[in-house]
C-alpha cells in the first residue's frame, strides 16, 4: 500500500496575509463598536460627518497603536518560554544557568509589560486630550459661525479670524495622525527614504526656521556651531530635518524661559579603511534634564518622563508635551540612514536645571542597506515636515 504524500507546507506569504486580515478585522470590529458605543453615551444619532469620521479614524489609531506592540510583545514572551517545553522524550537536560537566563529573561519581559500597560495607559489619556481639544475647536467655531450666518450679522474680520483658527486646530489633528502614522511605518521597518546630497547646515536651518518665534516669546537662546565646515552628506532632507526639529523641540519644551540651546557639528573619522567618515552633531540643552533611569526610555513610543497629568496642549510651552511620539520618530529616522542618537544627563532636577545632551552619529555615506526608494539627483517637493 503506497504511503500518503506528505502535506505541503503552507506558504509563508499565506500565513503573513492570514495574520494581517486577522489583525485588521480585529481593530476594525473593536473600532466599531466602541465607536458605536460613545455615539450612544453622547446620545447622538450615527451620521456621516468630519466629526465622527475624525473620532472613528483617531479610535482605530489609537487601537491599533496598543494591540500591536502588545500582540509583539506576547510573541516574544512565547520565544522566551518556548525552549522550557521540549518533551522530556527528547532528553534535554536544563542547566541552572539556562534556568537562571530564562527566570531573568522572564522578569525582564513581566518588567517591560507592566511599563508598556502604564504607557498605554499614559497614552490613551493625553492621545484622547490632544484629539478632543482640536475637536471642540472645531465644533465650536462652526457653531458660532452657523449662528452668526443664521442672526444674518456676519462680519468680514470675525469670519478671517474664526478660520483661521479652524486651520490651526484642523493642522493640530492632522500633525498628530501623521506622528502615529510614521511611528507605525517605522514599527514594521517600512520607511522609505530617497538619498540626495545635501549639507546639515541646511536641514538643520530649515528644521530651525519655524521654531524662531516661539524661541523669541520664551527668550531662549540658540547657538549653532561648526555646522558650515562640514562636508556634504547623502541623506533625506525631508526626513533629517524632521528627526532634528523633533529633537529640538524637545530641548525647547524641557528648557525654562531665558535658557541656552546650543548645536554643535564636528567631523569624527574614520578609525580604519572598514569605516567611513561619520557627522557628530550634539544638541544641548539647560532644560530640567533626563533621569538616568530614562536615557532609553525617552525613545520608546509614548514614553513620558514625567506625570503625564502635567501635561499640556502647547506645543512649545516649557514642560508641554504631545504624545510622546518626536523621539521615536527622531531614532527611527536616524537609523535608517545608519546612524546612532543617544541622550545624556546628570539628572532630572527641576530646580537647579542640569540640563541634557542628544548626540548625533551620521556616516556621511549611508550603508548599502539603507531603505530607499530610488537614487535621484535632485529632491522632490514633499508635503510640509510634520513635528
């Protein structure tokens, strides 16, 4: 009797397509009905409008955002437990120190999944606080304009300035889509980036540029140095400039009003013909400082080093916060072009401000596996670089 052919494996495009309509349905069903379910708190009928199609886009993100790291992390917990479950058929023997790794490892992972459920947490409010602000404006200045319209006593100068405030808080929303946007593309490593010659004194000038008037209100002093006698780099410039305005607009919230900022760019060459020249730039701060327990944490998504109950809408306010998002978008960007950012401080000290420094590690040629999408000589225009 002939023997049954084997099965054949299943593809492994099979599985990924699998997961991720698996993944979609389960974000979409959950939107749905805590969408469905706040519409009915409010007692408000299910419509289309931008409101509620604002609230459902911002409640898919905001789920999205939790169920995937979390998800991550599950599976790294399972490769973590996997090898203590070898059949006693198999006659593999546990060695203490295997047992000690997998005891450390398994409280280095319970550790990190109580930091990321207070994170989420942590997120979920100041994520809910930064929608919803922008959203009142906006339903509060389209009620005042329907009974302006509606008393037939409509004035030129108050319909200017009513939309223009309706712009800022529709640009408020729509920068903080994009932060979660990037933040997700750069979770599953998907960040394209298109290389061109360009110089940092450039990207960090055009990063600087929209920060000077907030500066000016706060008296904060910024100085730029040595950035001009360094070569030419090959980089995004969307992208750079985007990473350098997050990291200082960090500096600028975490340092007080008549504080120092100062840039400093130096060339670091290369030890040996295997290395390349790389870019140091650092950014320095007389801010509140960073506990030393935080220097890497600052990085992870969501992350706060402070109680997120201080937090604060504006966007340069000292001590104001976003939702944790610049950092990470910041590292990601870094790395792509095969760099480093890391943070130092002596402290978190709100009184005697010891202040911080971000250190920048750019080659100036970008390793070969660097993301891109095609080599091109010059740099398309892109949408405006969002904080």
């Amino acid at each position: 009797m002939p023997r049954p052919k084997p099965m054949s494996p299943i593809p492994p495009l099979f599985v990924a397509v699998v997961s991720v309509v698996r993944a979609g349905l389960l974000i979409g069903i959950t939107t749905l009905f805590i969408f469905v379910a706040l519409l009915i708190a409010r007692g408000v009928e299910p419509t289309f409008s931008l409101e509620n199609l604002t609230l459902l886009v911002g409640i898919a993100l905001l789920i999205a955002l939790v169920y995937l790291p979390v998800r991550a992390l599950g599976t790294r917990l399972l490769d973590v437990l996997a090898p203590t479950q070898h059949p006693i058929t198999a006659g593999i023997d546990s060695t203490s120190q295997e047992n000690m790794r997998l005891v450390a490892d398994l409280q280095r992972l319970n550790t990190e999944m109580r930091r990321l459920d207070s994170v989420k947490t942590d997120f979920v409010t100041i994520a809910s606080h930064e929608l919803r602000t922008p959203l009142a404006q906006i339903r509060g200045y389209t009620d005042i304009l329907e009974a302006v319209l509606e008393s037939d006593k409509l004035d030129q100068g108050q319909v200017v300035g009513m939309v223009g405030s309706l712009r800022k808080a529709s640009e408020r929303m729509e920068e903080l889509i994009s932060a979660m946007l990037d933040v997700s593309v750069i979770d599953v490593d998907a960040m394209d980036l298109r290389f061109a010659q360009t110089t940092l004194s450039i990207v960090v000038r055009t990063a600087i540029e929209p920060l000077q008037d907030a500066m000016r209100q706060r008296k904060i002093y910024l100085r730029a140095d040595g950035l001009k006698d360094l070569p030419s780099i090959h980089a995004d410039t969307q992208r750079l400039v985007q990473a350098f305005r997050n990291v200082i607009v960090n500096a600028i919230k975490f340092t007080p009003d008549g504080g120092r900022i100062e840039i400093v760019g130096r060339l670091h060459r290369a030890q040996n013909e295997e290395e390349v020249d790389h870019l140091l730039i650092t950014i320095q701060d007389t801010g509140v400082g960073i506990n030393p327990d935080n220097l890497e944490l600052i990085f992870k998504k969501f992350y706060r080093g402070h109680d997120p109950s201080l937090h604060s809408t504006g966007a340069y306010k000292f001590m104001g916060a976003g939702p944790g998002l610049g950092l990470t978008i910041a590292k990601g960007v870094i790395e792509g072009h095969g760099g480093r950012i890391w943070a130092e401080s002596l402290g978190h000290d709100p009184v005697k401000f010891p202040g911080s420094m971000f250190t920048i590690l750019l080659p100036i040629t970008p390793p070969a596996d660097a993301r891109r999408v095609m080599p091109f000589q010059t740099q398309p225009k892109m949408p405006p670089v969002r904080a």
